[in-house]
C-alpha cells in the first residue's frame, strides 16, 4: 500500500508541477500583454506631448514674426511723428531766420 501511496503522491507531484508551469506561462503571456499595452500608451503620451510642445513653439513663433510686424509698425508711427515735429519746429525756425537774415541784410555797418 505504500507503493501505491507514493506513486499517488508522484502523480500529484507531476500534476502540480505541470499546473504551476501553466500558471507561470499565462503569467508570462499577461505580462507580455502588459508590456505591449505599456509601450502603446507610452507611444500615445510621446505623441500627445510632442503634438503639444510642436504647437507651443509655433505659437511662439507667430508671437515673435507677429510682434516683429507691430514692432515695425510702431516704429514707422514714431518715425513718422518724429518727421512732423522736426518739420513743425523748422518751419517756426525758418521765419526766425528769415527775419534775421533780412534784418542782416538791410542794417548798414559803417
């Protein structure tokens, strides 16, 4: 009766090594599953950020090229207001010198 005891106890053996080495390939086929899953979202987020940092840095440049145009714009106002002033202030400058000139012109020195 012991024979017949540990050959049961050898077949039971056997049984829960081979069910022990279907529970460590389906462990190891989840864990692949996962591995493809983690790489896939990871590639998402990659792409997601990407997309984002890529539209950031084409706002910033259209701010930078559009400010570029303001800042032109602007400076051809100041320029333009700096003209009239220096025309305005010529043209109060220029009777003033006329009259001296005239005045130079006319007196006699003796």
């Amino acid at each position: 009766m012991d024979a017949f005891k540990g050959q049961g106890g050898i077949q039971m053996l056997l049984n829960a090594e081979q069910e022990a080495q279907h529970i460590v390939s389906s462990a190891r086929n989840m864990k692949m599953v996962r591995l493809k899953q983690a790489k896939e979202e990871a590639e998402k987020e990659v792409a997601l950020y990407r997309s984002q940092m890529e539209a950031e840095y084409q706002n910033k440049i259209s701010e930078s090229t559009g400010s570029s145009g303001n800042t032109v714009k602007k400076l051809d106002e100041e320029t333009e207001r700096k003209i009239k002033g220096l025309r305005k202030s010529t043209t109060m400058a220029s009777k003033e010198v006329v009259e001296m000139l005239i005045k130079h012109i006319t007196s006699v020195k003796i």
